[in-house]
C-alpha cells in the first residue's frame, strides 16, 4: 500500500486487542513507541503510517497490510453485547472479546455472500419491557421456546447448541480471552453467540448458550449493561433447561436431599449439580437452609471424579464447519482463501475453530442451509 492512502486506526485497535497485545507491547515489537501507536489508533489526523511499519504491525497481529486500508464500518459496540456476568469481567477484558464478534461478524458477512443461514426464530415477538417481566412471565416464555423450536415441553434438551443454531443463531467459540469470560451474544442481521472453552464444564457450557439465547429471545433492541437482563437470562436459562412441570414432578420430595436422585437427575438433564439446586430453590422445593447445605455439601464431598462422570458430552457449533465444507465442495474455496479474502492470515480463522478439514462430513440433516449457496 502506498503510504498516502488512508490508514484507518481503528482496524489497528481491534486487531491488537485480538490478539490480547497492549499498546506498549506493539510498540515495543515494533521498535516503536505506546504513544505512537496510540496516536495512530485514535488520531485521525495522524500521518500515515510507513510501508514498513505497516508490514511489522500485519506480520505481529496475523493480519495483511491491505487489512489496514479500508473502514471498519460494523465494530460490535459494548452496549450491544450481552456479557455472562459482566459485573465481575475487567473493562479490558471486554474490549478483547469484542474484538472476537467484531472479527467474527466480518467472517460472517463473507460467508452470507454465500450461503444462505438458518433464519432467526424468535418464539414471541412482544416481550414486556425488562423492568415489567417478571418470573412468570420468562417461565411461559422458555415453555413458548420450546414448542416454537420443537422441542419437547417436559424432556431433556439433547443439544442446546445444536437447538440454537435451528433457531437461527449462530454459535461459536475462543479460546486465550480470559477465563473471566464465560460467554456473551448480539444481534445484528444475526443472532451471535460467543462461549469461552476455556473451563472445560460442559454442563456450564450448556447453561451459559441457554443463557445467551435468553438475551437473544428476551432483549433484542435492549441496551446491555442493567444487571436485571443478566437476571433474567439466567432465569429464562433454568426454565428452559428445567421446564417446571417435569422438574417439580422428578425432584425428590425427602426431608433430606437424596443425592443419588439428584446425581441421576444432573445426567438425564445435563445441567450441573448447581443449577438443580437453584432451580429447586427458585421453584420453593428446598429452602434457603437446604439450599445453603447444599452448596456447602457439593463443595465438601462431592469429588472432581464425580463430576466429571455426570457432565455432559460436548457440544460443537456445526453451522460454520457445515459452510466451509460447503464452500470447499461447491466452490473450491479452502480456509486460506476466506482469509485472503478478509485479508487476514489463516489463524486468525483458527481461532473461531475454522480449518480445512477434508473428508469430515457433518452430521447429516443436522442445520439446514437455505439454498446452500447463493450465486
């Protein structure tokens, strides 16, 4: 690129925040200044950066200089993301992982110039604002969810992932954020849903997507950030998970917890021992004095070997790996030219579990494709 076109700064900051660098860690890496690279993401103003210096920025952040040279129109804003216990997750923390959708609605809008994705089915179109939804009013919500994505009413959910693709989200994962972030989602011409594999709980992963799709089926066009849409995620999560006319039928009714009943019910559900627990709670099978022993008691005594034999398989976001074999079939295209065509480098791909992946088919009649491919 010659060094009189425009540089647009803010591609640099996303790009940076990617890959988890400060600015005075590209500035050192580039035998430069943190001021100086500051000035260049902020400062419109700023000279153009030099062809080498631009060289060194792309070759650190696995990005291609041309990345740098056309503006970002569509940045994921933080009043729009849905945080999985923002409270509790450092500002930066948050810049980082949306540089993650800003990155991955880039990937997204290249593969809509391809194939069609599942449209978004939203189960009821009139929520009640967030300060007059009550609990009532989510429990109907989850049982509506349910019947609008064809589920059971009263049975396991097999694949929440899988049920919320169907639905029209699109899920993804990262990795290397921080362990800070469990999950988050927005909504643009999609649904997206971002969870942390970090932790390795599957049971959690599980909640903290059913989470998520609650902001997608409660707060579309809500301001993120009030406490109260974190609340009522968490409630539509459990109702969804645990609808409440089977959970009050299956939980035990002993004077004590019987915890054999309640491991068994962990499994078939496959939510965690906790999350029973709260919903026992929040439904006033248990306690509060119950409910207290019992965090207390799977805390003490029940072991990470325990644990580990009642979680639930894994669940693996199937649309995005479906497209890129699609797009490999129909079209000849492979990781490698998505990326060129983002001008980005391959791993940034990577990062969000896209690789080339020849004569590995995706479970058949699993997401449907509209069209399978645009022309």
């Amino acid at each position: 690129m010659a060094e009189s076109e425009q540089f647009f700064g803010n591609r640099l900051r996303v790009a940076r925040t990617f890959n988890g660098y400060t600015l005075a860690e590209v500035g050192e890496a580039i035998c430069t200044t943190r001021q100086y690279i500051q000035k260049l993401e902020v400062d419109d103003s700023c000279s153009p950066p030099s062809v080498t210096t631009v060289d060194a920025l792309a070759s650190l952040l696995n990005v291609e200089p041309g990345f740098f040279y056309s503006p970002l129109l569509d940045e994921v804003q933080e009043e729009e993301c849905h945080f999985r216990k923002a409270k509790t997750t450092p500002v930066n923390i948050r810049t980082r992982a949306r540089s993650y959708g800003t990155f991955f609605g880039q990937i997204l809008k290249y593969v809509d110039s391809h194939v069609d994705l599942p449209v978004l089915k939203i189960p009821v179109e009139n929520v009640p604002s967030p300060q007059s939804l009550n609990a009532e009013h989510i429990e109907k919500i989850a049982a509506t969810s349910r019947l609008a994505w064809n589920l059971h009413p009263d049975e396991p959910i097999h694949n929440v992932t899988r049920t919320l693709e169907n639905a029209g989200c699109v899920v993804t994962t990262f990795h290397g954020v921080s362990e800070k972030v469990d999950a988050f989602s927005f909504i643009r011409s999609r649904a997206v849903i971002v969870s942390n594999t970090a932790k390795g709980n599957t049971a959690r992963s599980r909640f903290d997507r059913a989470h998520e799709g609650g902001h997608v089926v409660l707060h579309r066009g809500i301001e993120s950030g009030d406490p109260l849409l974190d609340e009522q995620a968490n409630q539509f999560a459990s109702a969804f998970l645990l609808p409440r006319n089977a959970f009050i039928r299956e939980f035990p009714k002993n004077n004590k917890l019987y915890w054999p009943k309640i491991l068994e019910m962990s499994i078939r559900w496959g939510v965690s021992l906790q999350a029973l627990i709260r919903r026992a709670y929040d439904l006033s099978i248990i306690d509060p004095v119950k409910y207290r022993y019992a965090h207390v008691y799977i805390n003490k005594y029940i072991k990470e070997d325990v644990l580990a034999s009642i979680a639930p398989p894994e669940e693996v976001p199937e649309i995005l790996p479906q497209v890129i074999s699609l797009l490999r079939d129909s079209k000849g295209l492979i990781v490698s030219d998505i990326a060129e065509s983002l001008h980005v480098k391959p791993e940034v791909l990577n990062s969000f579990g896209i690789f080339d992946s020849p004569g590995s088919n995706p479970p058949k009649n699993v997401i449907y494709l509209e069209k399978q491919r645009k022309i």
